[in-house]
C-alpha cells in the first residue's frame, strides 16, 4: 500500500519475514518522512535500517495493528481543505512539486 501523506511518502508492504509474525515493514525513500511518522502518529516504529542497494532506501517494522491505529491518527489528524498546498507549506515546493507529478500521472486512471 503507498500512502501518501502531508508527512511523508511510504510504501506498506508483508515482507516474506513480516508473515509469520505480526509485523509490516515501513518504507521510504527520504529517511526524514519515518522521522515524521513516528513522530506524528507512530511512536512504536522500529529503528530505520539503511540500504543503498535496495529501491526504498530506508525501512523499518512496526505491527499491522500498529501501523493501522497509525493510519487512522493521520486521518483524525486532517485539517487542511487542499492537500497539496499543506504539503507545500509543511515539506516545501520541491515535495508539493513531484507530489503534483504523481497526481497528473493518476489523472489518467479518470480518463
């Protein structure tokens, strides 16, 4: 699952490892956006390993029910009418900028 927040850009992923246990693994290409998530609404985030020869740099582990209690913070937390104008005023222009990219890319779903 990619989820894409005011925070930070994460993709939600069963590891082969995570599906014996009750675990997910949290990845991202920006260490900062993990920083961000467990500081915003996930505290229990595991440490963020670091790997330069995989796609998503940065990873760590946190359990499903974490992980979803921390879905639904970033959910309550919502107070912005226009999502990528908070992004741009939280995380910059050059974030909004390629956030805006993906969604022109998405815009094409609707067509």
């Amino acid at each position: 699952m990619w989820v894409i927040s005011e925070f930070g850009f994460f993709s939600v992923v069963g590891k082969p490892g995570d599906r014996e246990t009750v675990m997910l693994t949290v990845r991202a290409r920006v260490k900062a956006d993990l920083e961000a998530l467990r500081k915003t609404c996930l505290p229990t985030l595991g440490p963020i390993g670091i790997s330069c020869t995989i796609d998503y740099r940065y990873r760590a582990k946190a359990t499903r029910v974490e992980v979803a209690a921390a879905m639904a913070q970033a959910v309550q937390n919502i107070g912005y009418d226009n999502f990528k104008s908070k992004v741009k005023k939280q995380q910059g222009a050059p974030r909004a900028e390629v956030y805006g990219l993906v969604w022109e890319d998405l815009l094409a779903l609707q067509r």
